[in-house]
C-alpha cells in the first residue's frame, strides 16, 4: 500500500515548492506519495518571530486537512520545525519536523555535529531548540551564512558555494564529527549541488529535508500497520469534555471563516 506523505512548505507563497520537489521527491522510495504543498492567507516569510506565528496558525489547519485527505504523515518544512508540537495535539498521523528528524538521526552519522544556519536570529531560535530537544551536549556550535530564505531561492549555486566553505570552517572550529544544514532551503541548495555533479564534503552533512522525509516514512509506514499511536496522556493530550471540544472547533471555525480576507490582504501589495 503506497504511503502518502505531504510536505508543506510553511510558507504563503509557491516560490520554495520546485526546489523542494526537485531535490527531495528523487530520494522518496518506490512506494511513497510525496506531494509538496504549501500555505494560504498568511505570510509569505517567517525570519521573524511576528508573522511566524500566523504562519503556524495556517499550518494547523493544513495539517489537519492533511489527515482527513487520507495522508500517513504530514512534514512541516522548515527547520524552526513551526507548529509540530501542536500540530500532534490536533492530529493521530506521524507531524515530522526536520531538525528534530536531523537530531533524532544524527547516531548513524557521527557522535557530535556543528549547525550552519541562515542567519544571526534564525540561529538563536536553533540554539533553544537544542535545548527543547535535548541535545545540548552532542551540538558542538553553530555557524551562519548570512542569507535568507526568499533570497536564496534566487542563486542556489551561490548558496551551495557558501555551504562549502562555512561547512569546512565549521568542522575546523568546533572539532564536530558531521554538519546539520538548518535550513531547508539552505540543504535544497546544496543538494542540489550535489545532484549537478558538485564535490561531497569529507565530512557527513546532514540534509533536514532528507531527514524529516526518511522519519516520516518510517512513521508512516507503522502508522499504515496499525503501530502508530501518539500518547494522550500528557504533552499531546487532547480535549476530553465538551467545553474544550467546542473550542478546539469554534477555533478551526473561526480561522477557516477568516481564510478569505487572509488570502486576500497577504495578496496585496
């Protein structure tokens, strides 16, 4: 039985999706459905923490609609891992981000890694996920670029030659046995790279998008067997009495009735 999985690129625009499809969907096995999607009525960007929360806003309901599409997992494509940890409170299929797919995989690749992120701020909201996740003592710094996401899109190759060289120092610096690129966009870059021929590093650089897509369909494929089941006890819990259930859908309500003026205002310039 094919699995399907949906990338959503959390982003309101379609400028991200041929990059992702084109370096991810190759490396997606035989039996997997991987579409590449995107958002509707919010942001365009998120290197901020304001938008970003609308942004995540419109992923819930993404996610949602995901599952009752008939999708096994559902990947929310950015590295800050946007709306992943209230995404399993609203949904039982596998919700993947890519750093925490990256840390969760990074035993099979070396014992500590460095972190090459886009940016000075993007870069501090990595560090406390490190912390979040637990992997203080295996992350041994973290290195920036100094590009953003809309405009990398842009030159790719120029962002992969980045890569290269930071990548190096980083390794140098730190003493780190591999790197995780934290960014997808950043890692969409350099696989691409990869894919026309350029040189490997001597050194494991982890892509989050090959990752999170390795993750979710190892999720999915347990989902799909009926060996998937998400705890409700505690963290992920979910609304038991009437009252919190009526929230839960008076707010999905209230967003999906928003969608129009949404859309609209983030289409106008």
């Amino acid at each position: 039985m094919p699995r399907r999985i949906n990338f959503i690129n959390p982003f309101g625009t379609t400028a991200y999706d041929n990059l992702i499809r084109e370096t991810l969907s190759h490396y997606a096995m035989n039996d997997t459905m991987l579409d590449i999607t995107h958002l509707e009525g919010c942001p365009a960007d998120m290197d901020y923490f304001y938008p970003k929360h609308m942004v995540e806003a419109s992923l819930f309901d993404a996610v949602m609609k995901s599952e009752e599409e008939g999708y096994d997992a559902v990947i929310s494509g950015c590295c800050y891992d946007p709306g992943v940890m209230v995404s399993r409170e609203l949904v039982s299929i596998p919700v993947v981000g890519p750093f925490e797919a990256s840390l969760s995989m990074l035993s099979y690749y070396g014992r500590t890694a460095v972190i090459v992120a886009d940016h000075v701020k993007a870069g501090s909201q990595m560090k406390d996920n490190v912390k979040l996740y637990g992997a203080s003592e295996r992350i041994l710094g973290l290195d920036v670029i100094d590009w953003y996401v809309k405009d990398m899109v842009l030159d790719t190759s120029a962002v992969a030659r980045d890569v290269v060289e930071q990548t190096a120092k980083s390794i140098e610096r730190t003493g780190a046995e591999a790197v995780i690129l934290n960014c997808t966009i950043i890692a969409a870059s350099y696989q691409k790279y990869l894919m026309n021929g350029g040189e490997p590093a001597p050194f494991p650089i982890l892509n989050p998008n090959l990752m999170a897509l390795s993750m979710a369909e190892s999720l999915a494929n347990l989902y799909q067997k009926g060996n998937y089941q998400i705890s409700r006890l505690g963290y992920y819990g979910q609304p038991k009495d009437s009252h919190f259930q009526s929230v839960t859908k008076q707010t999905r309500r209230a967003w999906q009735n928003a969608q129009g003026n949404l859309t609209a205002s983030y289409a106008a310039k």
